[in-house]
C-alpha cells in the first residue's frame, strides 16, 4: 500500500534586496560590500538548492511593470504557467539580466489564491501576463541562475501610499503558511522575499541609507517576534525612504517562516542606493 502524501512545507525562507545596481553596476560598490552580498546570495543559491524546492513563493513590489495607479492592489497573486523578465530589452540591457522566460507553478497558485479568499484576504488574481523587473530578476540571477524552480508571484504594494500595514502582511505570511500545508501537489516550498531595505526613489536624498532604520529592523527580523515586527507604523518607514516600504516583502517572509533569520550580510551601498541585505530565517 502506498503511504498517502501529506501536506506541504515551507523548508526554506530567504529575504534579499533586489537593487538593480547589485546585477546592473556591481563593480560601484566597494569591493568588501560587494563581495560581502555576493557571498550571502551564494550561501542561499546554495542552501536552496540543498532544499530541493518544488516551488517557490517569490513575493515581491511592483514598480509600474504592471499596474498603475489606476489599479494598484494591495497583495496579488499569480497564476500564470511561465512569465517574462526582463520585461524588455532596455531593461534587461539595464538589469543586466538576460531576457527569459521563467517557470510558474499554476496549481499552486490558483490554491493560494482560493485560500487567500477563504481567509478574508482579497488580492488581485493575474492570471497571465505578468512580466518581471528588477523585482524578481536581480535576486533571481544570483539564487536560481538557470530558472529550474516554478514560481508563484506574490505582489505586496511597497510603492506608493496608502500601503497595507505592517501587520496586514505579516498576516498574509501567515495565511501563506497554512495555504501551503492544505495543499499536496507541492510538497516542498520554499519563500523568497526581494526588496528594501532604506532608499529613495526619485527624489533627492537618492543614495542615502537610514542605516540606523535598516539596523533595527534586522534586529526585529532576527528576534521572530511578531510584536516587534508588525509594530511599525507607515511614518516610521517612510523615515527611511519612499523604497523603504519594500520591507512589507520581508514582513510577509516572516510570517509565513514563523520564526526568526540569520542576517548574512548587511551593506550600506550607496552606490546601489539601497540599505543591501540577506537574510535566511533559522526552519
């Protein structure tokens, strides 16, 4: 008699910044920085590849690849079976990506989806269609160089006010989680989290790091407390920078690892404009 399969399992939760100096002008960046985040992608190209996911869960901002302002959802989820990044051939040649297609896992999916909407969440649905920036592509290049592991695309709105609160994503983490273990078809998941940390965008402090900000919040990441996480408010992270309200991306990480990271590397660059960091949580 064959043993039923159970549930799924998150094995893995990663969190990384996703400038696109870290791929587009790596060399700007001073050599110790450089190598201490391109060390740390390595260690979770590595540890992901140890996991042997069946899929993974990429949650990610959207910078107007997609939406607009006249439809921006606070969280979305993707279905589709494969998608494009870079979206174009400018912003490949800028990202320093190769344009490609990248697998999705449509299955799982269509059942985070449904379970989103069974626990009183309501994310834009995208069936198709959906092209990549830097959001997924930078991190990607570095963590799974060949696109071997279907994807689910998560958007979380880290862009432009109003935002969803830090709670309302550590919630949806959390949502995540239980989706994944009510399902079978992919048994082994894995959670990749891409933004912040403090930065600017389109504005004149660009290049400047609150690394004060940027500091406690890795000191929050590493505690897993979920009181310290979800306690920020959105004038607290707008003191970091319009970019910085990426870090809804990694709050939904924590939620669906349900315990504290490691910090692997953590670099003020300015030349990448960003607060850079990694981050691997201890499952």
């Amino acid at each position: 008699m064959s043993t039923p399969r159970t549930g799924g399992k998150i094995v893995g939760a990663f969190a990384a910044s996703h400038s696109p100096g870290i791929t587009g002008w790596p060399e700007r960046a001073a050599e110790d920085a450089r190598k201490a985040v391109e060390g740390a992608y390595a260690e979770v190209r590595r540890r992901i590849a140890e996991l042997e996911p069946d899929a993974v869960i990429a949650v990610s901002v959207e910078h107007f690849t997609n939406f607009s302002l006249g439809n921006l959802p606070a969280f979305a989820i993707a279905t589709g079976e494969d998608y494009l990044g870079p979206a174009t051939p400018e912003m490949a040649k800028f990202l320093n990506v190769p344009q490609h297609r990248y697998p999705g896992d449509a299955a799982l999916g269509e059942h985070l989806y449904s379970s989103a909407l069974d626990a009183e969440f309501d994310p834009a649905l995208v069936q198709g269609g959906l092209e990549f920036d830097e959001n997924f592509c930078v991190p990607l290049k570095h963590l799974d160089p060949d696109s071997r592991y279907p994807l689910v695309p998560v958007i979380v709105n880290g862009v432009n006010p109003p935002w969803p609160t830090a709670k309302r994503c550590y919630d949806f983490g959390r949502m995540l989680r239980g989706a994944v273990a009510r399902q079978t078809a992919a048994q082994r998941v894995v959670v990749l989290a891409t933004g912040g940390l403090s930065h600017w965008v389109g504005l004149p402090e660009s290049g400047d790091i609150n690394e004060k900000f940027d500091r406690d919040f890795l000191a929050r990441l590493e505690s897993g407390d979920p009181a310290r996480l979800t306690a920020f408010t959105r004038e607290e992270i707008d003191a970091a920078g319009n970019g910085a309200h990426e870090i809804r991306t990694w709050l939904v990480a924590a939620g669906a690892a349900a315990t504290g990271f490691d910090v692997l590397a953590y670099e003020p660059v300015s030349a990448w404009l960003t607060g850079t960091s990694v981050a691997a949580a201890r499952i």
